[in-house]
C-alpha cells in the first residue's frame, strides 16, 4: 500500500503551480511571439494576464499590448523594424500549496497553506540594433554587456543578472535554446558583481534566471517568485 505521504508527495508533483513555467519570446516573420511553458511543452499563455509588451527603438520604448492577438498556443504582435528589444512583464498569479498540490489562490483563502507564492515573469528578445546593452528596468533581469550578434564563433557573452535594479551576486542563470527539452540543462553562476559568462547555443540563446524574495504583499503570498528570460539568435 502506498503511504499517505507518498500520495501527497505525487499529487504535489502532479498538480505543480504553473509558476514553475516560463516565458520567452522569439521572433517571428515580422512579428514578436511569447511562448509560455517548456521547450517542447508549450501551453497557451493568457492574454489577460501578459501586463507588458513593449518595443524599444532608439531608446524610446512603445507599447504592443494593443495589437496582441492570440494564434498556435502563443501569442503574438507585430514587430516594429526599428526595435532592438522587446520587453514583456506576465503576471502569473498567486498560487497556495496544499497537502493536496497547488491551488492558483492566495494564503487569505488558504491560511493553512503549506506555501503561498506571487508569480511574477519577465522577459526580454534581443535584434539586431543599438542600445540593447541597456537595462529596461524590469523587476528581475539579465543584461547583455555585449552585443551577442558580433559574437565570434566560440566567444562567450558576458550577462548582468539585475534585481531591483542592482547587481544580484550569485545568480544562476540557465542556458539552452528554447526548443530542445533536458533534465541537464547548461548553467552559469554570476560571481559577486551579477556578471556571468555563457556560450551561446547553435541557433538560438533562451537563458533564464529564477529569484525568490519574500513576498511583497505577505498577507497574500509569502514570498514572491520571480523568472526572467532573454532571448537572441545566434551570430551567423
């Protein structure tokens, strides 16, 4: 007979916040995309929840929100040429865990909760332009210090993993493509200035960084937990 707690530990794992999902965009012909899932496990995102679609050109960023339309389990807008980086904030809602899994609710309805989260995602896409080696000033995020599209073959880029607008010291940041789903993905440790080298992937870099801080609003959520992702083609 299986034991209560190992029952408890299955439906836990079975029903996992969708916190534990990311977001990501991609470039599409002449448009931007936000994914929201895995690599190679993509859901629809919602629309309602994505708070922030804006692109940056020539260092004046302009709002998407109002041409987003939802197609093939992503959503998608079009891409202004002049942009060298589109930024987007997805709020993704309080979640509560239970002895049964996750519920999307907050500890008020659930005081007994075992752990209550806030879900917040950011994410970034580099093109090909100028200014994209500056912060756009998202909650958590990672800062190229170079331009990844003049990259020669085998040189590694050096990221800046930013919270609150400071260096975040020891940020690990996970590197892989966006497509290719693994159990071992590629990671780099940022040292004590939140800089951390990595090697892009083949044709396309999707890195992400995760941070749990304490909740920002603790009467809903104990603590709050942060992803952010950044996006770019590899050099030719």
């Amino acid at each position: 007979m299986i034991k209560r707690a190992t029952i408890a530990a299955i439906l836990a794992a079975i029903t996992a916040p969708a916190s534990a999902h990311d977001i990501w965009l991609t470039a599409g012909p002449g448009r931007v995309e936000v994914h929201y899932g895995h690599p190679a496990d993509f859901s629809q995102p919602d629309k309602a929840r994505l708070f922030d679609l804006s692109a940056v050109a020539n260092g004046k960023a302009a709002s998407l929100l109002g041409e987003v339309t939802v197609t093939d389990a992503i959503l998608a807008a079009p891409l202004p040429k002049a942009a060298s980086v589109v930024a987007a904030r997805y709020d993704n809602g309080f979640w509560a865990q239970t002895t049964q899994g996750y519920r999307n609710t907050n500890r008020r309805n659930l005081p007994d909760a075992l752990k209550s989260m806030w879900s917040q995602k950011f994410a970034k896409l580099l093109l090909p332009g100028d200014g994209m080696t500056q912060a756009v000033g998202q909650r958590l995020e990672i800062v190229p210090l170079a331009d990844p599209f003049r990259l020669k073959p085998g040189e590694r880029l050096k990221v800046r993993v930013d919270y609150a607008g400071k260096p975040l010291a020891g940020a690990e940041v996970e590197i892989g493509d966006g497509k290719t789903k693994t159990d071992q993905p590629k990671k780099a440790k940022a040292d004590a200035g939140g800089i951390a080298e990595i090697e892009p992937a083949v044709t396309q870099t999707v890195l992400t960084v995760v941070h749990r801080v304490p909740g920002s609003v603790p009467d809903l959520a104990t603590e709050d937990m942060l992803a952010a992702t950044l996006t770019f083609a590899s050099a030719p």
